[in-house]
C-alpha cells in the first residue's frame, strides 16, 4: 500500500532519465528539487493551495460546529417527531452524492453561486454522517455533570458550548479529519462549480496541468504537484491521530 507513495515522493525528486532507467533506481541520484521550481513557474499553485485550505479549514469548522448542535439536539432535548427526522439524516447517509450534483447545480445557479467560494463550502458544511457521529457521541456522555451545571444556573447554550463540546474533543477531531480529508481531496463538484483559476482548487489544478501535457508527460513535475497535494492530509491525520486511535471508542466519560 506504502509502495506508491514512496515512489511518487522519489520520482519527484528524480530527473526524466532517472525515473524511466531500468532497472528502476528507488534513490533519487542527483537528489534535484527542479520539478517543484518547474511547477511554482508554470502554475499558479500557491493560490490553488490557499483556496484548497480555506474551503476545506471552513467547511470544516462549520461541519463541527452544525453537526454538533444537531446532535446534541437529538441526543438531549425531546421535541415532536425526533425519531423520525433522526432516520432521515441517516436515509442521506444512504444516497451516493452524485445523484444530488445536478439539482445542487441548479440550485447553485438559482442562487448565483456558480464559480464562488460559497459553492465550494456552503453544501459541505451539512452532512447526515457528521450528526450521527455526534449525537451517538453526546448520547455516551454523563448526565449528571450538565444536571450539575444546571443547578449552577447554565442556560443549555452554556452547558452545550462550556461542557459538552469541550468534552467531545476526540469526536470533534475525527469528525474533523474526515470533513476535512474529503473536502480537500473532492475533485467532481469543485470541477463543475468554478470556471476560474481564482477560486480553482488543488486537485482540479493537478487534473488540468495533466492534461495540459500534449505530447509527453512530464512525470517529475506530476509528482511533484501531487507530493503538494498529499502533503497537507498526511500531517492533519499525524496532528489528530492520538484522539483518534486512542478516545474514539472510549465512550466519553464514565459513569
């Protein structure tokens, strides 16, 4: 599974004539750094990694944030038809995303979103699996630390913003890492949705500088706009991965 990746962090140090020797040579030699100076002149990737990181950081951070307050929502306060509602965020669950592109094309276009950042962040900051992960999260938690609060004279807005998320850290990070791992790789609805390089997002970039290439493939400089886009996932999973193996499962606190 590794064996790719290490390769393609190689051949993006290596020159053309190193990366298709035979026998293959796994240890760049010269080590030459000119395929990512190739593409920082042929591409405009500094904006495409700046737009990259801001939908993906925003649709992020307002996943977390609707995704919790509906979960603990449902989790803790009784209102009419609850169950009912709670089955059909999770009949969205169900859905492949690619049977909603066309009517949220048209709902983009209504709104006049096309080729802006909200098409790019709006329809990504709701998501039926993100209040799941939640609201099953809050229902593991104790009572008797909010019934305590309460009797302090919490209102729920305190106790959900100064108890309960501060407690639900390690579903927040996981949340957070898949919110984000997906909007930053997304590639289909980004590519429908933007026409310009302004707000154009990396791996829309990475397929258009591919297919730039008319007669041969500068494979160095592929590797090197990927290496780019691979980099950033790898270190936000490294940042959270403690929460993540370690007190996914733990089921908050204990009674």
């Amino acid at each position: 599974m590794l064996a790719p990746f290490i390769w393609m962090l190689c051949v993006s140090f290596m020159t053309e004539a190193q990366i298709f020797s035979y026998p293959p040579n796994f240890i760049p030699h010269p080590f030459i750094t000119d395929n990512y100076i190739h593409i920082f002149e042929k591409l405009p990737i500094t904006r495409f990694f700046i737009n990259s990181l801001f939908v993906a950081l925003l649709t992020t951070v307002f996943q977390i944030l609707f995704s919790a307050m509906a979960g603990y929502a449902f989790a803790r306060s009784k209102f009419k038809y609850k169950d009912f509602i709670f089955f059909i965020f999770l009949v969205t669950m169900m859905i492949p995303p690619q049977v909603n592109i066309v009517p949220l094309f048209f709902l983009m276009r209504e709104l006049h979103w096309i080729d802006t950042y909200q098409a790019l962040i709006v329809p990504g900051i709701f998501g039926g699996f993100g209040v799941f992960l939640m609201r099953q999260w809050f229902k593991n938690m104790s009572h008797e630390i909010e019934e305590a609060a309460k009797i302090d004279g919490c209102n729920i807005f305190e106790i959900f913003f100064k108890i309960a998320l501060p407690l639900s850290i390690p579903a927040i990070v996981t949340l957070g890492l898949f919110t984000f791992i997906t909007t930053w790789n997304s590639f289909m609805w980004p590519l429908i949705v933007t026409n310009s390089q302004d707000i154009t997002t990396l791996p829309v970039a990475l397929a258009q500088f591919k297919g730039s290439f008319r007669e041969t493939i500068m494979w160095g400089d592929l590797t090197a706009c990927s290496v780019i886009l691979s980099l950033p996932v790898i270190l936000i999973y490294l940042a959270g991965k403690k929460y993540f193996i370690n007190d996914m499962l733990s089921g908050g606190i204990k009674e």
